[in-house]
C-alpha cells in the first residue's frame, strides 16, 4: 500500500529541487522531515509541503500508520517552460526561460 502526493507546475527549476529530493528519498517519514526543515531554500520547503501532504493522504485516505511510514520515492521532473524575452545588445531579443517543476512523493509503510 502506498499514498501518493503530487504538487504540478511549481514555478522553480528542478534543477534546484532535485538535490533536495535525493537527501530524503528513502529515509524514515520523521526523519526526512526534520531535513527538511533545516535545508535551506524554497526547494526544501516545496518537497516539506508535498511530503504532509502524502502524509495526510495515507492517515486519512488509506489508514496507514504513520508511524512505521517511509519515503518510497521522490522525485522532480521538469514541467512546461514559459518563455519570455529581454532587449539585449543591438537590438537583439535575449530570451528567458523561466523553468516549472512537477514535485511528487510516494510514501510506504515497512
């Protein structure tokens, strides 16, 4: 039995989120938590908020205890990337990619 949380389209790179996932990806619920609590950056607190949410789902929706809980998988793949532009030198159009992220994390009991 497994208890899923999704968040889709949040607006930061998943190059800065992934590193966040790996550290807890594994771990004891409790324990990857207080990681992510005393990680440093918006990634941290965007897995924290995705991770209680999973938690949430598996008390509430699969009767799971959340005690024996474990992070099964976590992951950041990149979402659609909106594309902006700036003057640049000469009259070129420099262009922004301003890059989205689908944060999801799976969470199982041992």
């Amino acid at each position: 039995m497994e208890a899923k949380a999704i968040a889709k389209y949040v607006r930061m790179s998943p190059v800065k989120v992934k590193p966040v996932t790996d550290l807890i990806r594994g771990k004891n619920l409790d324990e990857a938590l207080a990681i992510l609590k005393f990680t440093p950056g918006k990634g941290a607190e965007l897995v924290e908020k995705v991770v209680m949410s999973a938690k949430a789902n598996a008390e509430n929706n699969h009767d799971m205890d959340v005690s024996k809980l474990y992070v099964a998988d976590a992951y950041a793949n990149q979402g659609p990337t909106m594309k902006r532009w700036r003057a640049g030198a000469q009259g070129r159009a420099s262009i922004i990619l301003k890059r989205s992220s689908h944060i999801g994390v799976t969470l199982k009991e041992r």
